[in-house]
C-alpha cells in the first residue's frame, strides 16, 4: 500500500516494491521538506514498530550529544576508565585506560573487538551469550595490527575501524554512570519525549540494561523524524533537543571505513551518486538493510525498513533503492 502527499510521481518505486524488486523492505517513507511519501507492505503501517538493528547505535550518538549539551558528559575526550572499571576488568591492561568515548564513538578503540571478524575476541555473538555484556566488553584485550590493517598513524583520520557492537553497549554503560538514570529513561525525557515519540521498544542487555548497540523498535515515522534532526539543526517545533555542534560534529568523517565510506560518531558517511553531480550523505544502518539516510543537499531523509536478514545483498540493495528511485528518477 502506498501513499501520496505531494511529493510527484513515485509510481516506479512503488511498482519495484510491490514486484518484490527489493526483497523483504517492509518500509520506505520519504520526507522532502513538507513532503511526504510513505509505502508499507501488506500487513504493516505507519503503526507498526520496526526492529531496525544497529539503527539504534546512531540514536546512542544523539544520546551523547545530548548528555555532553547538558553538562552530564564532559566530553567526547572523556576516558571510558572515569567511570567504569575497564582498565582492570577480565584482562588488565593500564592502556585500555586510555579509551575515550569519542574512540567508542567513531568505533576506534584499542580494544580487540571486530564484528565482521568471526575470530575476534569481541565479536558480538560470543557477547551475547554472557552473563553480563557490560563486563564481556570490559574485559576486552588490547587489538594487534597484523600486517594487513594499517595502523591508525597510517590512516587518513589517525584512526583504524573496527565494527564493534561491544563497545557501543560500553557507551550506554557509560551514559547510565554519566547521568545517575537508565537509558530509556533519559531517553524518554530528553529525546523521544520532545520528538513526541511515545511507542518506543527497547532490546535488553543480558543484565537487563537498555541495548544501545542494537534491537530499538520505532515507527517508521519516528525514524524519520529523528533523521530529521539532522536536516534541522537539532531542532523540533522550535525546541533544541541535540546540539547543532554535535550534530555537524558526529555526521563528519573521523575514521575511514572503505575507499567509498567513512564513519562520524556512529554515523555511515558517504556520497552518492546523483543525476546532477554528486549527493553527501549520512546515514543510520542496520542489519537486514535497513537505513535512516539524511541527504543534506536536497533536505530530505529516507527510511527504509528491511529484513532481508542474512541476503549478503541487504544494503546493496537498500543504496539502489535511494540512488534509483530517490535521487535518479527510478
């Protein structure tokens, strides 16, 4: 079922989805200015709350800025050991006293944690099946640089990438010490409170703490409206919820990922091919291929709800989607 407001002909977009073009997308709302397009599969609706995976780290970024904004975080220099035991938890290591928030942030640290690496030692599937995954992530042991992975000295941003869920899930652990409350709680009064969100579904850590590495359930329209911060400076209805320093800060490169992709502050940053040149773009991602994609140029943000689970084309086909049938003409 698709629907119209304004924002021209999306018939082709509309016609791949029904053909199933794009596999298991359940979602895809457009938000161009006052223009939106919203298109669900049968059996689903602007009601309907989406399991959109490592989305929510980049919500977890929003968090930080809005701690930081309030005084209840230092900053993004501030040791990750300020507040929690990670020096001397399970391997003791006096450098792991130098992890920052900012290194967890642009998944950077020192930490031997890689889940795209089914050997690492921190790969997220050994996390889960602990007792407690704040304590599997601080006993983490130091990484090495085999001769394959430059090393942060040789990196464009002095950085070296590691995808490492474990240490988003520190993040929240540090956001629970920083302000004294649960993350949902904090969340709910400083972020989703003021967007207006209420039908919100948290993931929860094997100790029971909010999962701020994956697994938040929202709307897709809620989605769109927290990508539309970005577009807005970290305003909504006249209210500052994120800072716009944090905002233009986290959704820069710090950390190169591939030739074609770099990272901010849990934020996928890449350009985009357009028919008129090329589209900057910052996104939300999510396993299945799902995404949260602000494209600054043309101040629009897409959503796309997926669960193409396990298709080693789930993103690929979610950047044709955009590339196709929003920034080309399908």
């Amino acid at each position: 079922m698709g629907s119209r407001h304004g924002t021209g002909d999306r018939a082709a977009l509309e016609a791949a989805l029904e053909r199933g073009d794009y596999r298991r997308v359940t979602s895809v709302v457009i938000a161009a200015g006052d223009a939106t397009y919203e298109w669900y599969t049968a059996g689903s609706g602007p009601e309907t709350r989406h399991n959109t995976r490592s989305v929510t780290k980049t919500l977890t970024s929003l968090l930080v800025g809005i701690a930081i904004g309030r005084g209840d975080l230092p900053d993004v220099r501030t040791p990750v050991a300020a507040y929690l035991p990670i020096g001397s938890a399970g391997r003791p290591d006096p450098r792991k006293e130098q992890v920052t928030v900012e290194d967890l942030l642009t998944m950077s640290s020192i930490l031997e944690c890689d889940d795209l690496n089914a050997f690492s030692s921190g790969h997220e599937e050994r996390m889960y099946v602990t007792e407690s995954w704040r304590a599997f992530a601080l006993a983490l042991p130091v990484r090495g640089y085999p001769p394959w992975v430059a090393r942060p000295q040789d990196t464009p941003y002095g950085r070296t990438f590691s995808y490492c869920t474990a240490g988003v899930v520190l993040l929240g652990a540090v956001l629970e010490e920083a302000t004294g409350r649960p993350v949902e709680e904090y969340a709910a009064d400083h972020l989703f409170g003021p967007l207006g969100i209420d039908d919100v579904a948290w993931a929860r850590a094997a100790e029971g703490a909010a999962m701020t590495g994956g697994g938040l359930e929202l709307t897709s329209r809620a989605l769109a409206t927290l990508g539309g911060l970005s577009l807005r400076a970290g305003r909504h209805d006249g209210r500052q919820v994120v800072p716009a320093e944090w905002l233009a800060k986290s959704t820069r490169p710090h950390v190169e990922v591939d030739d074609e992709t770099t990272y901010g502050y849990l934020w996928w940053v890449k350009t985009l091919p357009g028919p008129a040149g090329p589209v900057r773009s910052h996104y939300m991602s999510g396993a299945g291929g799902n995404r949260v994609a602000v494209l600054s140029d043309l101040e629009t943000v897409v959503v796309v709800t997926s669960q193409n689970f396990g298709d080693p084309d789930a993103h690929s086909l979610t950047e044709d989607l955009v590339v196709r049938h929003v920034l080309g003409d399908g």
